[in-house]
C-alpha cells in the first residue's frame, strides 16, 4: 500500500501532482491511501478535505475503486482506493518479460 499526504488547503499543481503520482501507484497494481492532515483551525472546515478527497475518487474511477470512503479518524481524514480487479500488476523490468529473455538468449548459446 502506498500513502500520499496532503493538507486541506492544497494548490491545484500540488494536488494534479499527486493526483498522478496517485494513478501512476494504481495503475502498478498498489493500494493507495490519502491522508488529509488538520494544524490548528484547519479541523473546524471538514469539507474542504472531504471535497478533495471525492475528486480524487471521480478523477480515478475508471482505474481504481473506493475500498474505505474518506473519514475523519483524530485529526486526519483518510480515504483508500484499490486497483479495479480487471488492472493487471505490470511487470518491472528487472523481474518481467526482459529478463526472461535474457535468460532464453543465454540458454539457446549453451
């Protein structure tokens, strides 16, 4: 499971990048959870990370399902959201297709 932190007041950059660091860990087959942390007064406006929170949701509803739906747990909101069943894990390149090629090159020399 992967974590990506934010606070309720974010920037529209900030948030678009990790909004793609978000999708990039979904689209790797990885849970991810979003933490929307409260300082101070921020804690009297709920609906500001809750706002974010649900468009991150609609933003990543073609790969990603909500597994827990955003919820105040002490002074942090969280949300997690699961790869759709029908996303495959991609394979890295050190473990995947390139490897096992290189290892079917060097059996055919011997």
């Amino acid at each position: 499971m992967k974590g990506v932190r934010m606070r309720p007041g974010i920037d529209e950059h900030d948030f678009q990048f990790k909004l793609k660091n978000a999708l990039k860990f979904l689209k790797e087959g990885d849970k991810v959870k979003f933490t929307v942390i409260f300082r101070s007064r921020e804690i009297t406006h709920p609906e500001f990370a809750r706002r974010s929170l649900q468009r991150i949701a609609e933003e990543s509803q073609d790969i990603a399902v909500v597994e827990k739906p955003p919820a105040m747990e002490g002074r942090t909101m969280t949300m997690i959201l699961s790869p759709k069943s029908g996303e495959s894990r991609q394979p890295s390149a050190v473990g995947g297709q390139e490897a096992r090629a290189g290892q079917e090159t060097a059996s055919e020399v011997r």
